[in-house]
C-alpha cells in the first residue's frame, strides 16, 4: 500500500466518491463515528448538519476530529484519505450565510440570501493527512 501525492488527495477528495464518516470524540471518551456530506474551500474541510447534534456538542467539548473518505472497492483501486485535526462548529447565521455565499461561488452558483434555521457547518482544519492507495 501507498501513498498519495498532494494533488491525488484533493483530486480524489474532489471526486466526491461517496460519504464520508467523521469521528468526533463524546464525553465518555468514546469516538462518535457517523457519514456525513462533505465539500472544501481551499484545504479546510466542511460537513453540513442540523444545529446541536451529538457530533455539533462533541466539537464543542473537544475539538479534535477526522473525517476519512475510501473507495469502497478492495484489492486494486482501493483508495483513501484520512483528515485529523481541530474542528469547530458554525452556527452563526451570518457566518452560514457567507460560508453558503463563498460554496455557491465555487460551484458559479447564485450567493443565497439566507440560510434554513437551526443547520450548521462543521469546520475541520486538517493537521495531519494519511492517505492510501492499491
């Protein structure tokens, strides 16, 4: 097994090849592990969710997470990556909105003028990547 370079991470992570599962730890010390959706702006790490979830609390209360993406194929072709670093939770309406305003931009996309109540974005800030491929 290797490794990928830079540009085959963000390439694979741009691919979009499926669910992502995000590992936040809860107040036991147990990991918390759920799919999520997921999207970048530059190398900072976005997953869409409803405000106040146990993944929003757990960030709250220990910031450090991952959020790993694979393949789902095994033997040759088999690839993934794995983000571990500090996540935060924004749920800020204004802060939404320009977070929403900035992903439109990426996808030339009309800006929204308002976010849905009670949805939230958490933030991840990789600190250290891993990544893997057959």
């Amino acid at each position: 097994m290797e490794s990928m370079s830079p540009d085959e991470i963000w390439e694979f992570f741009d691919s979009t090849p499926g669910w992502a599962a995000l590992t936040t730890m809860d107040e036991d010390g147990f990991p918390h592990t759920v799919a999520i959706g997921y999207f970048r702006l530059g190398e900072v790490l976005y997953c869409g969710c409803r405000a106040g979830t146990r993944k929003c609390r757990n960030l709250m209360t220990n910031p450090k997470a991952s959020l790993m993406l694979e393949n789902g194929r095994g033997g040759q072709g088999l690839k993934g990556v794995m983000f571990q670093g500090e996540g935060r939770v924004i749920d800020d309406p204004v802060e939404l909105l320009e977070l929403k305003g900035r992903l439109a931009d990426q996808r030339g996309e009309p800006r929204p003028e308002k976010v849905a109540p009670g949805i939230a974005y958490l933030e991840l800030r990789p600190h250290r990547v891993r990544s893997w491929k057959r």
